[in-house]
C-alpha cells in the first residue's frame, strides 16, 4: 500500500513539474497592433487612401477601399465588432504596410466609406478603423471647357 502511495506521490510530482504553465509577464506582453486611416487630397473626383500601421507588426489587413454610406448598415457605423465582421466579409486583402492608393472616377453626390482591420500574430482582428469622406469635384457630364458663353450672347 505505501509502496502505491509512493509512486502515485512521484508521478504526481512529476507531472506537475512537467507542465509548461505560461508566465504572467509573457500573457501581458502580447503584441498590440493598431492602425490609422485617412483619406486625403479629396479634389477633382480623385481621393488617396492612406492606412499605416501606428504600433505593431504587420500580420495581414483587409480594406474597404469606396463604399457609398448609404450602402453600408447603420450597424456596422455603431459597433466596433460588426464593423470588423463587415470588413471581414466585404474587404479585400492588403499585402504590405503602410498602405497607399489614388482612387479616380469618384462620383460626387453621396458620402462615401473606407475601413480597414489588421490582424495580429494569432491571425484574430486586432483594431479596425474607418472613415467617412465627402467626394469633391465635377458632377459627371460637367465640364469647364467649352464653355458657350454669357446668356446675354446667345441669340434666341
């Protein structure tokens, strides 16, 4: 009975010993990653996106480059998860950062909406971001050249 006792004590000792228990300070060490966005240089129905990585390393992102407001569910513009899940399904992959792109033939008339998430080592959203803009420009069909003239030269 002792000599069960023992080598139960003993291998209970040694399995305990055996596991590798995480340490405290390495779970608090986990990489934060985060990114910021912006649209600028919103002129002559053109807008660059801009996106870099503020703290962390790059894991992989997916974007939203131009979507309509109007085309996106208000849901998604109030909560931080389904703006993410949004992203997720209806993004495209980015392969580096930082991130940049001129969009042309952008219409006026209608606010419009890019985001993006990043993902961390694990391959889980880290931060997602978006922003809403206000295309600027010529309506389609308007030009500034040709111009026929005053109203008052026009002969009617």
């Amino acid at each position: 009975m002792k000599r069960i006792l023992l080598l139960t004590a003993v291998a209970l000792a040694a399995f305990l010993t055996g596991c590798n228990k995480p340490d405290n300070q390495q779970q608090g060490q986990q990489e934060t990653v985060e990114v910021s966005l912006e649209v600028t240089d919103i002129a002559d129905n053109c807008a660059t996106i801009k996106a870099s990585l503020t703290s962390g390393s790059f894991h992989g992102a997916r974007i939203i480059e131009m979507l309509p407001v109007a085309d996106v569910p208000a849901e998604v513009l109030e909560s931080e998860i389904r703006l993410t899940d949004y992203v997720i399904e209806n993004g495209s992959e980015i392969d580096a950062m930082p991130y940049e792109k001129t969009l042309t033939d952008v219409r006026i008339g209608a606010d419009m909406f890019t985001a993006i998430i990043v993902y961390d080592a694990s391959g889980r959203a880290a931060d997602a971001v978006c922003v809403q803009w206000t295309p600027a420009g010529l309506p389609d069909g308007w030009s500034t050249d040709n111009n026929p003239g005053e109203l008052g030269e026009i002969e009617w």
